[in-house]
C-alpha cells in the first residue's frame, strides 16, 4: 500500500510514478477539496490498523496514453492540448482513421472518468462513473468545430494534430507540458495500466461525494474523501 498525503494533484502524480505497479494507494487528504482522496488527514491513525489487516476493497481506474512520436505519457486525469497563449490555437481530431471535427478553440481535453469531474467538467463535459473505461474528448471554449463533448468507447484511438502555426503545449495531468510543432500529432488511448485505490466506503461512494464535493461541501464535512 501506498499512502498518498497531500491533495488530488499529489495522487496524480503519484499515479503517474508508480506506473505501471499494481500497488493500491491510499489517499490521504491534506488539500481543499480532495475529490480523489479517501480519508481526511486527521482520520487516517484510526483506519489505518484496519487497512493493514485487510479492510476496505479495491477501486480501478483507468488511465489515457498519449504518444508523441517515440515519447509516451500515462495519465490518470486527462491529457490536453492548449494554447500557451490567449489565443484560440487550430486542432485537427481523427477518430480510428475517421476525421471528425477541426476544432479552433483554447484547445481539447482527452478525459479518463477520473478525469470527467476535474477540467473537463470545467468545461462543460459529462460527468462519468469513476469504472467507467470510456474517453471524453472536449473542446475548451470552442469557437468553429464540434462544440460538445464526445463520449468514446474504450477501444478508441484518437489523433489530434496541430494544423496551424500555433503555439500548442500537450499538458499531462496538468503537471507535465510537451511543446508541439506545427503539424506534430498527439495519438490518445486508453492505457494498459490502471491505477488502483484503497477505499474504505462502500462502492457507491460516488454519488454522495458529487453532492458534498461539487456543490461546495468543505472538506471538513462529515464524509471524509
């Protein structure tokens, strides 16, 4: 077992270096709102002995893969391709070979379901169940192009590729920036490795955590992701 301390962009990137262990991690929550976390830092000395002895279950997560050129990058959130300036950027968007949209935006987010409650929500996309192995591509702030989310299956390959001479950036998890070249392609799927989370409630979780997370609940409420 893994601990996670901090907030929800320590687990990010504590998912990202793990991978592609199977090891479960516990997140401990010392951030604001700690949406991916499970247990809040002045809770974690009572549950823990409990943990240890083989309480709670496991939940898996899936991850996206982006690839650029020989250079591959897992995440559990999302990965981005944005403007690195104010100012709308041109992406082309290809599913399985199929061209589906040319987007000129402040640029589109590939979403995991862990990843549906954080930018892409944001933005106006679908929120999905945290098991869920489908993919949300979303335009931000979408002038010309498809200005709603599309729900992939999990089986989807994406292609998103810089058409114009803008300056684009592939954000990982928004901790991780790639910088792209005109006509350079970013290739998103979904990745061979999960990530795997020690939980201490029961599966359906979820949906009390949308209510006390998303409309504003502290988190020092009673729940205690």
């Amino acid at each position: 077992m893994i601990l996670s301390i901090g907030g929800d962009g320590t687990i990010l990137r504590v998912a990202r270096i793990i991978t592609p262990s199977s090891v479960p991690i516990l997140g401990v929550n010392l951030g604001k709102l700690g949406f991916i976390t499970e247990i809040r830092g002045d809770g974690v000395l009572s549950i823990l002995p409990g943990l240890l002895e083989g309480d709670g279950w496991i939940e898996e997560r899936a991850m996206v893969e982006a690839q650029v050129e020989d250079r591959s990058f897992h995440a559990l959130n999302d990965a981005v391709l944005r403007s690195i300036a104010v100012r709308l950027v041109t992406i082309e968007a290809e599913v399985d070979g199929t061209a589906i949209a040319t987007y000129r935006a402040d640029g589109i987010i590939a979403a995991t379901a862990t990843g549906s409650t954080s930018y892409s929500l944001a933005s106006g996309g679908p929120i999905l169940h945290p098991q869920s192995k489908d993919i949300v591509l979303q335009p931000i702030s979408c002038h010309l192009g498809l200005s709603h989310a599309i729900v992939l299956p999990p089986h989807s390959i994406v292609n998103l590729r810089v058409a114009h001479s803008d300056s684009v950036v592939l954000c990982v998890d928004g901790q991780v920036e790639v910088p792209l070249s005109t006509g350079q392609s970013v290739t998103i799927r979904l990745s061979h490795h999960t990530v795997r989370f020690l939980r201490t409630h029961g599966p359906a979780y979820f949906y009390s955590l949308l209510g006390t997370k998303l409309r504003g609940g502290a988190t020092g409420s009673s729940y205690r992701g």
